[in-house]
C-alpha cells in the first residue's frame, strides 16, 4: 500500500466516523415533529414574520345585542316606527326577554298605543310579580286606560315591594291629583320629596297643594 492510498484510507474512515456520529447523536432534525413553542402563548412568525402571527378574532355582537342597539338609537332619535320594528323582531328571537318586553311598554306609550303597553307590562309581571317597577309603569298605562281601580291596585304594590323609592310615591300623587283626591295626593308629594329632595316637581307640586288647602 502506497503512502497516498494509506491517506485516503485515513480520510474515508474520518469521514464515515463523522456521519456515523451524527446519525446516532440524535441532534438532527426529525420527520414527523412539530414545532412546539417555548414559552406560553408564543406565536409563529413574531417580529421576524409579522404576516403568519396568528391575531385574536374580534367577538361580534349577538342578533340580539345589535337589535336593541338599534331600539336605543331609534328612541334617541324619536322614531319609534323604527325602534317597534327593531323590537318585533328581538321578541321572536326572545319572547320572554325582559329587556325587550321593558322597551316594547315604553315605545307604546310614547305612541299612545296604551293597550299594547299595557300587555307588555303585564307579560312582564307574569315572568316576575315582585317587579316593583313593572308594576309602577302598568299603574301609570292603567291610568291611561281610565282603569282607575287597576292603577291604584299596582302602585300600591309597586310602593309595598319599594317603599324607599320616591317615584313610586310621586307617580301615586300624580294619579291621585288626576281623580281630584288633593289631599291624598299632598300626602303622596310629601312622601317623595321627604324620600328625595331633588324631585322638584315634587316641591312645586306641594306648595301648589298647600296654597290651595290654606
């Protein structure tokens, strides 16, 4: 054997050492791996590939949700053709919605559609009976209707489940004003002045009352 094949014997033997070495060490990459990030949350792409960074949906507002959006701007804007329509149509999605039902009596009773508010405060109070505030504004619809014996009847039980809440007492003394019974109504203006004294109306509302009894 030559000196230049002893070398090439030396050199072929390094280098299917090196390859051998490389192939059981395990360091090179493997099929069927997939990339695992390095901390918690950590995103492909990044500062390096902004274009594959994965980005977080923006959650869209339910049917639901956009409907009484749409009341609510209807109603600032004084269209309430719109807003009824807005909510005919969240009342088939939810027909026991109270949010819906609580909108739909006050829409009616700015169209003077007083029987249809009054059906809405009632389907209310049939989901909830110790809605004092349903209760209020059905008292105020009856009153409306000229069913006097009605809205006595339920702002009498709007007080009984709230009796520390002023407009439940100012709204009695306004009906009671309306049927001529003043000094009730005085009385009913006392209570919510006493309960709340920001309720001018209230204090004008006594003097009145007061100047007339004196």
């Amino acid at each position: 054997m030559t000196t230049f094949q002893l070398l090439l014997l030396i050199v072929a033997g390094g280098v299917f050492y090196l390859f051998f070495k490389q192939l059981f060490s395990g360091d090179h990459p493997k099929r069927g791996v997939d990339f695992e990030a390095k901390v918690p949350d950590e995103q492909i792409g990044g500062i390096n590939r902004p274009d594959k960074t994965f980005s977080t949906p923006t959650v869209q507002p339910t049917r639901m949700e956009q409907l009484l959006e749409m009341t609510d701007d209807a109603v600032a804007k004084e269209d309430f053709e719109e807003a009824k329509k807005a909510l005919g149509s969240a009342h088939i999605i939810e027909v026991e919605n109270t949010e819906v039902l609580q909108k739909m009596g006050y829409v009616y009773m700015q169209t003077g559609e007083y029987t249809e508010a009054k059906e809405s405060y009632e389907k209310l109070l049939s989901l909830d009976e110790t809605d004092d505030m349903a209760h209020a504004l059905l008292a105020n619809v009856l009153h409306k209707l000229s069913d006097e014996e009605g809205a006595e009847k339920h702002h009498e039980r709007a007080i009984e489940l709230d009796p520390e809440y002023a407009p439940h007492h100012f709204n009695y003394a306004n009906t009671l004003y309306d049927l001529g019974r003043k000094k009730e109504a005085l009385a009913g203006y006392t209570k919510a002045y006493a309960l709340d004294d920001t309720l001018e109306e209230a204090q004008k509302m006594i003097k009145e009352l007061e100047s007339t009894n004196g």
